[in-house]
C-alpha cells in the first residue's frame, strides 16, 4: 500500500538526520518516526531539528516502545 499526500503544504525530504540539506529555521514541524533508535549520533540529530525548525514550530520524535516488550528491530 503507498500513500500519496497532495496538499501543498506538506513536503518531505530524505536525508542524514545529522546534516539535513535544509536552510536554518525553515520548517513549521519536523517528525521523526521511529528513527532515534538508529541514528549513529542521535544528540546531533536532535540539534539538527532544532536548527531547521522556525521559532515557535514543533519538534516531535517517537521511538518503539521497549519498557512494554516490543523487541528491537
């Protein structure tokens, strides 16, 4: 199954959570779905986040849920 998002104030962009090929303060939001887990320098990456994300924007992550018994991986 894909899904296509169409309206025209969402973008995604793939990159290197470390060094995201976007300029500062740019972004409303910025996600990071299950992904924290696996990103070599996590601190970084959350830095990173930070950097891109307007004054006032949101910043989310979300990770699996171990203390419940979700295996990793």
């Amino acid at each position: 199954m894909s899904y296509r998002v169409t309206d025209p104030r969402a973008a995604f962009q793939v990159g290197d959570a470390r060094a995201l090929p976007m300029p500062d303060r740019v972004a409303d939001v910025v996600v990071s779905g299950l992904t924290l887990n696996f990103v070599p320098e996590p601190a970084r990456a959350v830095a990173e986040f930070a950097r891109v994300v307007r004054p006032a924007g949101v910043v989310a992550a979300y990770v699996w849920d171990y203390a419940e018994g979700t295996p990793p991986g």
